[in-house]
C-alpha cells in the first residue's frame, strides 16, 4: 500500500478508506480464530 497522496483510487472510494497498517478488525478476527481452535482442541 502506498503512503503518499498521489495514489490513484478508484472512483467513489474516498481517501479515508485508505489504511497504512493493519485494521483492528484482522487482530479481533485472528484473536477470535485462535480461541476458537484452543477451544476444539482443550474442551470437553
């Protein structure tokens, strides 16, 4: 992903939905993936 201004977006996505690191949303979804397979692996 680039960091400068100058990136051509396509029509109708605005600047704001540009994102230079990594959303929050993979991090709850990675966090929930790994409960989830502990739970598989550890429950009764």
């Amino acid at each position: 992903m680039a960091s400068n201004n100058e990136t051509n977006r396509p029509a109708g996505v605005p600047e704001e939905n540009v994102y230079n690191s990594t959303h929050w949303t993979i991090y709850l979804g990675y966090g929930i993936a790994v409960l989830a397979i502990a739970a598989l692996l550890f429950g009764e």
